[in-house]
C-alpha cells in the first residue's frame, strides 16, 4: 500500500480482460532488445513508487548500497505486475528489484514470474517469518486503520474499535468508506464480534451483512486515499479507515485535529521481489539483502513513518517513533495481518460481489 491510489489500481489490473488487453498494448512495448545494462553486472534496476518514498530509498538505500558494493542502482517508478508479466513473457526482463504489493507475489508466484529468493546471499535476521517467503520478503508496513476527527470526539469520548464505528447511536457522525471490498470484509468481521485470528478465510456473506447495518450512515464512498485527511479535518465525515501515513502527516505537519485507533487495524506489509530472467541476478540479491538491514529500515522509518518490517529496527528507535509504526502495534497483538494468499485467490468475486451489494437498497 503505498502512498499511491495502489488499492483499486490492483483491483483493476485483476480483471481478466483488462489484463489481456493490457498484455497486448505492452508487448509491443518490451519487445524490443535488452539495452546494454544487462551486460553490466554492476547495474541493478528498482522498481517503486516514485515520489517521496522512492527519493528517502535512494538516499538511504540507493546510495549506500552504491558505496559499500560499487552496484549502480538505476531506480524507477511504476512498479507494476502487468509490467512485470509483459517483460518475463517477452524475455526481456528490465528491471531487477520490484517493490511489490503483498498480493503480487502469490499472483506471480502462480504465474511463474519471480525467481526464488536466495537465503544465501539475503540475511533476512530480524524480518519474522510470517513475512518472509521463497519468492518475496517483506520490506514495509502499512497501516490500516480507523481515524476520527478529536473535535467529533474529545478525550473520554472517543471511538476504541472497529464496533465503535458500527455503532452510530453512541458514536454519532457521518462516516467514510472505502469503495471496495478490501479491509472492509476484515473490520466488518471484527465489528461483529468476530477475533482477528478466525477473520481469515473470510465469510463474506457474514462480511455483508455486518456492512449492511451501517451501509445506510456512510457518507462519502472514497476512491483516493488522499481525500480522507480532508474529509476528516474539515468534519465532512468524521470517521473512516485511512492510511496510517495519511493521518500522520496532517498530525504531525499540519497540526490536524485528528487521531488513529491501532487497535485491530490491518497490517499490509510490501515484499521485495525478483521477476524470473532478470540478468543481474546476484546484484538483485545484494540489494534486497541491503534494504532489509534492521538500520536502514530504521532510518527509512524515521524519514517517511513507513514501518519496518526488520523487528530489530524498531530497538534503535524512540518509544514515540515506534508508536507511529504498525509493526510495533502489530508485534503488541493488535492488529490483524493482510492475508494476501486470500485475497490474490479472491479478489476478482468479492469486487462483483461488492458492486452487486452497493446497488442493492
């Protein structure tokens, strides 16, 4: 999840006949000859996000990397699982090293489109093992959780759960809603009584029923993660699920009087991943050893309040800084991990299954 509109990009690339048309248009696209790098062993190329999450990696990671290994890292934006698809089916991979959604990797590892991690060069000490796997390993935390306006709500007074959102008697306001399914069959589950640890495989017909019980007191069905600060600031709405680096930034630098609930928020974790028949094999195993040092994720979490996935980052930082990550709340047991092989199988019928409902009175 990334400081993208990455959610219901990925839902879209899922469609099938989307996906083939957009196969055709990139095959073209990547047909062409590999350029002169892939003979330059000394080259890596990163995939990412752009913006300023990739500009805090090239001066934490990037740079570093380049100094201790004489590796250049080429990085560029647009990491895309379609991309990676047209490159890996045209054998002409260009990229080396792909910040992936958690859902792209069981996706791809059904497609055959990544190559096995090698543990032997990656030390992966620190990163648990529920984020650790042969063909991605976590690398960032996301938080997603419920936020609420503190003029709505004052001290005393304010929302705790997931079910305190569901109740609107006691907790009255208009809401916001992601329009999707995502997150939404998780903290629906939990709102109903349900523990964290039975949400997954999801019940979906459970999922909507809760939903339907406050479908009716959701005001704004928000698309764009960036219109939920807004919303929430000027009381438009006065509860909804965000981002947790969307509402620290209008906390921290804007002074907005908002507040986040860690607990049974969603951790979505992004993997670092290799597409098959890179030709810089080795190098892409050097760096996302590099990128998952316990020190540089700490330093990463520091500059962008993105959380580490390295357990052991957290140790060198302030109790304050830690309490802006979802991997610290995530290892206290507050919160509910993505379970990305669920949705990777499931996506494509729940977002029918969501439309359907939205119609329905």
């Amino acid at each position: 999840m990334t400081e993208q509109s990455i959610t219901s990009h990925f839902r879209r690339r899922l469609v099938s006949t989307a996906l083939a048309g957009l196969l055709v248009a990139l095959a073209g696209a990547f047909a062409a000859p590999q350029s002169a790098l892939s003979d330059d062993k000394n080259v890596v190329v990163f995939a990412g996000w752009g913006g300023n999450i990739e500009s805090a990696q090239r001066k934490i990671f990037f740079d570093s990397f380049e100094k201790a290994t004489g590796i250049k890292v080429i990085d560029v934006p647009g990491a895309d699982i379609v991309k990676v698809k047209a490159m890996v089916g045209n054998g002409n991979v260009e990229w080396d090293v792909v910040q992936s959604l958690g859902m792209w990797v069981p996706l791809g590892e059904k497609e055959n489109l990544w190559e096995k991690l090698d543990y032997a060069i990656i030390d992966r000490t620190g990163v648990p093992d529920t984020l650790v796997g042969p063909y991605g390993i976590g690398n960032s935390t996301y938080g997603m959780i419920l936020a609420y306006n503190t003029k709505a709500f004052p001290a005393g007074k304010e929302p705790k759960s997931w079910a305190d959102f569901w109740d609107v008697q006691h907790f009255p306001g208009k809401r916001g809603m992601l329009d999707e399914p995502r997150y939404n069959f998780e903290t629906a589950l939990m709102a109903a009584g349900a523990a964290p640890a039975s949400a997954y495989p999801i019940d979906m017909e459970k999922a909507f029923a809760s939903l339907s019980r406050v479908k009716k007191d959701i005001h704004v069905w928000w698309k764009q993660w960036p219109q939920v600060p807004i919303l929430l600031s000027s009381q438009e709405i006065v509860m909804s699920l965000s981002s947790h680096t969307r509402i620290l930034g209008v906390i921290k630098d804007e002074a907005a009087p908002l507040a986040i609930v860690w607990n049974h928020a969603l951790m979505t974790v992004d993997s670092l991943a290799v597409p098959r028949g890179t030709p810089h094999r080795e190098a892409a195993m050097k760096l996302v050893s590099w990128m998952t040092q316990a020190k540089l994720q700490a330093e990463f979490a520091k500059a962008t309040r993105i959380g580490p996935a390295n357990a052991e980052a957290l140790k060198s930082l302030s109790e304050s800084e830690r309490e802006d990550l979802p991997s610290y709340h995530y290892q206290k047991g507050e919160m509910l991990l993505l379970d990305n092989a669920w949705w990777a199988a499931n996506s494509e019928k729940a977002a029918e299954l969501w439309n359907k409902w939205k119609l329905e009175n």
